[in-house]
C-alpha cells in the first residue's frame, strides 16, 4: 500500500512506472518469444529441410499466445473486477515469468522428441492467458487515477511496454549475437534471455506491491449491488457487445501494423532477403526508441485532437507508408530497412497512443476491465497472430511484400471505420461512463 502521506503527484508517479515496468516485463517475455520464433525455434525444436517451413510452424506456436489471450482477458478481467486492478496485475505478471523461464529450460526436439513442442505451446498458452490479463489492468490502473483533460497522456505511459519490451529482448539478442558465434547462440545462447526473466519479474513484482487500487474502482465496487451477482463477462456480453466489437476492430490495424514492420519483416528479410539477422535486429531495436517516444506523443495528440480525429487520419498515413516503403526492403540495404522500419513503427506509436485510453472510455467501471481487455485482445487474433502467419504462408507461392501490405491496408480499413462509428470519446466521464455509452449518437457529436 502506497504512503497515504505521499504527495498525490509522488504517488501517481509510481503507479505509472509500475505500470510501465511490469508491460515492459510482460512484453519482453511475449515478444522474445516472436524473435525466437522467426530466428531460432524453427530449428531447435521444428527440424525441417525447408527453412521456410520450420519459421512457419514455429510461428503457429507464437500465434497460439494469440489466441489464449482474449481469454486471459476474461479470466483477469474477472478477477481485476471483483478483487481489483492491482492484485491480478501482480498474479499476472507471475504466470508470465514463471512460463518464460520454463521455455527457457525446454529440451531441443533432438533430446525430447516431439515432447519439446508440445511443452513449447503449453507455456506459449500461459503466456498468452498472463499478457491477455495485464494489458487492461496496466492502463485502466492508470486511466483511472489521471485527470480527464490529459487522460491520454499518462494512459500511453503503460503502452511504451510494448517497445521498451521489445527493445529490451531485441537488444539482449543482439549482443548475444556479438558475443556467441551462430551454433552456440542455436545450442544455448537463445536461452539466456528467457531465463533473464526472473531478475525481471522480481524488480516488477516490488514496484507494482507500492502503489494504490483504483479510487474508481473502489468506488465502484462499494456501490455494487445488481453486478455482484453476475460474472463481468455475463454482463459485458449482454449489455456492451457494440462496444467490445468496436474496440476489436479499432485495434486490428494497431496490431497489424506491429506485426508487420517487427516479426513479419523480421523473417522475411532473414529467410527471404537473406539480410544477417544482426542488421534486421539492429533496425527493430533502433526503430523501438522512436516507437516509444511516439506512443506517449500519440497520447498527447489524441488529448489535443481527440481519438477519432488521430486515430482514423494516422491509420491512412500508415497505409500510405506501407504502400510505399516495403518493397524498399526487398534492395537489402541496411540504411533502407532501418528506415522503413523506424518511420513505420514510429506511425504505430503514434496510432497506439492516441487510442490508449479509447477502451477504456467505452465501458463502465463495474465491467471495464473485463470489457476493454475482451474488446482489445479479440483484436490480436487477427491482427496479431493471423497477420504475420498469413504473411509468411503466402511467401511460399508470392516471395514479396505486396500480399502483407494489401492485408495490412485491409486491417487499417477495420480501425478508421470503427473510430468513425464509436464516435468522439474523449470527454467521458470514467465514473458515469454507463450513461454515456447509451446513446452513441450523442457521443457522436462531441468535438471539444
């Protein structure tokens, strides 16, 4: 429990950096596995004389973490409704490091056999249900402590989790790639950064135990009485299923847009372009700076000119850039790469900043953490995991980046189209948010 005593600006401060530290925690574990993914598991633990083929079925594992995570949204938004935000952020956080450092122990498939992917998918699995339960309760814990008038400022504070996590797993396979040579990064190396994650885990479990619950949570818990006798998801799935759709599909292009420019790109210019795996992480590493920095710039612009407004103009420019700059990859130059990487997750920083708290606004407090991580992590189905699968599948016959733009461009499509239906929501009451969201139309009209 946070020092009542503590001015209030020192205590906000430190639930924003254990929100922020436990994403990046979270992230790192999820996202060290996508680069292991399209690095090294296609040949430790799926062995094939297609490389291709071994990239591709190593993947399907990675978009298993996909898939269990709307139910970890579930599961945690259950538990951070009922018992609050803070406690299931710290058993989420536990699952994670506790599945990454067990990858970190699995025996290659020469050694156990096809008892190797097999462990790999269920620890995938607890780390999707783990990162399905944390996004919602790391920004909603935030949201709902922060003023109204910068709401979306500190709301994308616990979004550079993503980048600062990818960062840091990209940034630690990167020097372990200049400090062991390729067979013992294959032999042992990779692992190195999955068992780092206890170190990580304990410094995220002490942050997170200082700070306080929710004050609208609380609020709202004491003044419960008809939800406490139904399951939040029972409630979200009767009453505020328009509402799950729309931030679904207003994270689809988000998450596409990630996927594309870090993982997709990742081994397509590794097994396809035949770029080093060195130049390709040293890109995503250095376009992982200006993606963070973005984030928090797209919060401030979502403040300044409101949700829709960013959100739907962003998801064009992203789709410009797509158009334009990924067949610049196909040239293997390293300048080029870095650049089209930098300048399009750049453009995803800014897109995920400036709708941070959008979920959080659709929904009210009672449900919010079941309803924002059930709407958001639906959208990492198909944006997410289907992005980069589908792109590496049509690889097989189209050896070009156009099929992965075209469906990128599809996944935009989906997020301009839902901004404009959910309409302005940037002006929302986080306490009386069940009021607002009965008449769209009338949210419809808010500008200012």
């Amino acid at each position: 429990m946070a020092d009542p005593a503590a001015p209030a600006g020192a205590r906000f401060a430190r639930i924003v950096a254990a929100s922020v530290a436990g994403t990046t925690i979270e992230f790192y574990d999820f996202f060290l596995y996508g680069l292991a993914a399209a690095l090294v598991f296609n040949k430790v633990f799926f062995p094939s004389g297609d490389p291709l083929t071994g990239v591709l079925l190593s993947m399907v594992t990675y978009a298993v973490g996909f898939l269990a995570r709307p139910l970890g949204g579930v599961l945690f938004g259950h538990l951070g409704d009922r018992l609050g935000r803070r406690r299931t952020l710290s058993i989420t956080l536990l699952l994670m490091g506790g599945a990454t450092v067990a990858i970190g122990l699995i025996p290659a498939y020469s050694t156990i056999g096809i008892a190797a992917p097999i462990l790999l998918v269920l620890l995938r699995l607890v780390q999707g249900l783990a990162l399905g339960g944390e996004w919602g309760g790391a920004v909603l814990l935030v949201a709902e402590h922060g003023s109204a008038a910068h709401r979306g400022f500190w709301s994308s504070w616990p979004q550079t989790g993503g980048p600062l996590g990818n960062l840091l797993a990209t940034g630690v396979l990167a020097v372990l790639g200049l400090g062991v040579s390729n067979a013992e990064f294959q032999d042992w190396g990779w692992r190195i950064p999955f068992l780092l994650s206890i170190v990580l885990v304990a410094v995220g479990i002490w942050l997170r135990h200082a700070v306080e619950e929710s004050p609208i949570f609380l609020e709202a818990q004491r003044r419960s009485t008809t939800h406490a006798a139904q399951a939040p998801v029972r409630i979200v799935l009767s009453r505020y299923r328009k509402q799950v759709l729309m931030a679904a599909l207003a994270d689809v292009g988000e998450k596409a847009t990630y996927y594309t420019f870090s993982i997709f790109l990742l081994a397509y210019l590794t097994q396809v372009v035949h770029v080093p795996k060195s130049t390709a992480l040293t890109a995503i590493t250095i376009a992982s700076v200006f993606q963070a920095i973005a984030i928090v710039l797209g919060g401030a612009i979502g403040d300044r000119y409101g949700r829709r407004t960013s959100s739907v103009l962003l998801a064009v420019l992203i789709a410009a850039w797509a158009l334009t700059a990924l067949p610049m990859v196909d040239t293997g130059n390293a300048i080029r790469i870095t650049m089209v990487i930098t300048v399009g997750l750049t453009l995803h920083g800014l897109l995920t900043g400036a709708q941070a708290p959008f979920f959080a606004e659709l929904f009210p407090s009672e449900v919010r953490y079941t309803g924002a991580s059930l709407g958001y992590q639906l959208a990492t189905i198909i944006g997410g995991s289907l992005t980069p699968i589908i792109g590496l599948a049509l690889l097989h016959r189209y050896p070009s980046t156009v099929p992965i733009t075209l469906l990128l461009c599809l996944m935009l499509a989906c997020t301009a189209t839902a901004f404009l239906w959910a309409g302005e929501t940037r002006n929302r009451d986080l306490r009386d948010v069940a009021q607002n969201v009965t008449d769209n139309s009338s949210s419809k009209t808010t500008t200012s």
